[in-house]
C-alpha cells in the first residue's frame, strides 16, 4: 500500500494557517472601517480549517478542533439578528450602529462599534456553512 510523503504539506500548513487565522481576525476587527468584515473573515478562517483537514485528516482536526460547524450556522444568524432587534430595544431605525471610543489598559484609546457584533454573526455563520459545505461534500461517496 502506497502511502504519500506529507511531511512539506503538513509542516507548511502548520505556519500558513497560523497566518490565515491572523489575516483572519484582522479582516474581522476592521471590516467596519475598511474593507473586510465578517464575511470575508468567515471564509479565510474556513481556508485555515479545511487546509488543515486536507493535511492532517478529519480524525486530527476534529480532536483538535472539537465544533460542531453545523451548530455555528444559528448561533451565528442569532448574533446578527440580536443586532436588528436592539435597534428596537433603544428606539432607532432597524440596524443602526453607534460608536464609542472606550480607553483599555494594554491597547489605550480604541473604537468599539456595534457593527463589529454583526459582524460576528455574519463571521459566524459563514464559517459554519462553508465548513459544513465543504464537508459534506468530503464524505459523501
């Protein structure tokens, strides 16, 4: 029985998909003030993922990374439609954002927007549906 050297493959996907889910936060944080967002995040952190399926195995990932992506899908859709029923909550327009600048201790002075909990939702969601897509169409034979 032949049995491929992955050793580049798996080594290489080590290191990229630690850059992947770096880029991916980026895109994630700053998808409210330039371009990026939750969507774009949620598909990059889903190339990490199944990068790391297509070189370690189903069985690897899942031990490493015990989620059930189907889940994720409502949860997801959850976060982002809390966002439009709070607009309701404080009496503004459906999906209105509002902003403030708030002092962290190690960070200093940063914005906080709610746009960024959409987001999540939207990051959420997407991740959960690729994955699962994807998977889905792995297993089936």
């Amino acid at each position: 029985m032949y049995k491929p050297n992955d050793l580049i493959l798996r080594t290489t996907t080590s290191l990229i998909a630690f850059i992947l889910f770096g880029f991916a936060i980026y895109l994630l944080l700053a998808g409210h003030n330039a371009p990026g967002g939750g969507f774009v995040g949620g598909l990059v952190t889903s190339g990490a993922i199944l990068l790391m399926y297509m070189s370690y195995g189903i069985e690897v990932v899942d031990k490493v990374l015990p989620i059930n992506f189907r889940t994720l899908i409502p949860v997801g859709l959850l976060i982002a439609l809390s966002t439009g029923i709070g607009s309701f909550v404080f009496d503004v327009p459906f999906l209105s954002q509002t902003y403030g600048y708030f002092t962290i201790p190690i960070f200093g002075e940063i914005e906080l927007a709610t746009a960024m909990i959409f987001d999540l939702g939207v990051f959420v969601t997407v991740l959960g549906v690729t994955v699962t897509i994807i998977l889905s169409i792995a297993n089936d034979q």
